[in-house]
C-alpha cells in the first residue's frame, strides 16, 4: 500500500472516530462547572494570565491586578457575602495555591456544615511569589515583595520585603521590594 493511500485511510477514520466528538461534548461539559461563571465576574488586569484550570468561587469579590500570574490548579475562594480576595500587580501564585477569604466559626453542639462563616478580605501586595502549595486564610493582608514558601500556611499578616515559610507561616528573611 502507498504512502498517500496509507495517510488518507488514516485520516479518514480519524474523522469517522467517534472518540473526538466525544471529546467536544467533555469541552461543552467543562463550562458547566462551578468555577467557569465565576471566573466571567471576576476582574483582572492587563496581561494577567490564568490557568485554564484554577477554580473560583463568587469571582465578583475577586480582583486581580495587571501582569498576574494564576498557576496550575489555584483555588480563589471568596466569601459568599462579603469577604473579598484583592490582589496586586506583578503578583504569581505557583500551582495548588489556596486562597480563602472565608472560614467557619465554631459553636458548641453545631455541626461544622451549620456553623455560621467569618468572611474577611485577602490583600496580597504588589511583587508578590507564593510558592507551591500555599494555603492563606481569611483576614491575611499580605505586604508587597512577599516571597511565601512552597508548602506554608499564611494565618497572620506578612510585613512588606518578607520571605516567609512554614506551617503556620513566619518571617524567616527579607528582600527588598521591586518597584510596582
């Protein structure tokens, strides 16, 4: 058999196999998700590039500044009601970022699905790296040129030039911020 009846066999079946449309229907599927409607109401700045898979919740108290960086598989939760996430320029969040402006309080002989949220707002600064992995919780404000350790959790604020690390987070360097 030739070479050109061989490729256009090939091709032939590659458009009678019903694997690809399949595939289409899996993309019309993608934009069903959770995460896709709130990602519309979010606003971010120019040249500002996100992951096609970061996850978002109430996108419309979410706001990103210009020339962002939103690694693989991120996770911006805002509150439901009040607690925003804002985020500065030149800021890159590495892959598995979590970031929520809201938790749960606790009150005795509740289950923890019923209890009542404490939203905060994040700020996260101008400059900013958060490494692999990073957890910040709600109420953080998060100074410019922060460097945030891949693996730590963020529970209290971090001065501005600091690089901090562990579980939960503290200053363990500093480095001086790049104009913003």
């Amino acid at each position: 058999m030739s070479s050109s009846l061989s490729k256009a066999i090939s091709a032939a079946c590659s458009v009678l196999d019903p694997r690809n449309y399949l595939h289409a229907l899996r993309l019309i599927h993608f934009y069903g998700y959770s995460h896709v409607a709130p990602r519309r109401k979010l606003v971010a700045g120019k040249g500002t590039g996100i992951s096609p898979n970061v996850s978002f919740r109430n996108g419309e108290r979410i706001q990103m500044g210009h020339d962002c960086h939103i690694g693989e598989r991120c996770r911006l939760w805002a509150g439901d009601s009040t607690g925003r996430i804002i985020i500065g320029n030149y800021v890159s969040l590495a892959p598995d970022v979590f970031i929520t402006a809201s938790d749960y309080k606790f009150e005795a002989g509740k289950p923890f699905r019923q209890q009542p949220k404490n939203e905060r707002d994040i700020r996260i600064g101008n400059d900013v790296w958060l490494g692999a992995q990073v957890v910040v919780t709600a109420g953080v404000t998060i100074g410019d040129g922060c460097i945030v350790g891949a693996g730590a959790v963020v529970t209290k604020d971090l001065p501005a030039g600091s690089i901090a690390g562990g579980v939960p987070a503290r200053v363990i360097g500093t480095r001086e911020p790049a104009l913003a």
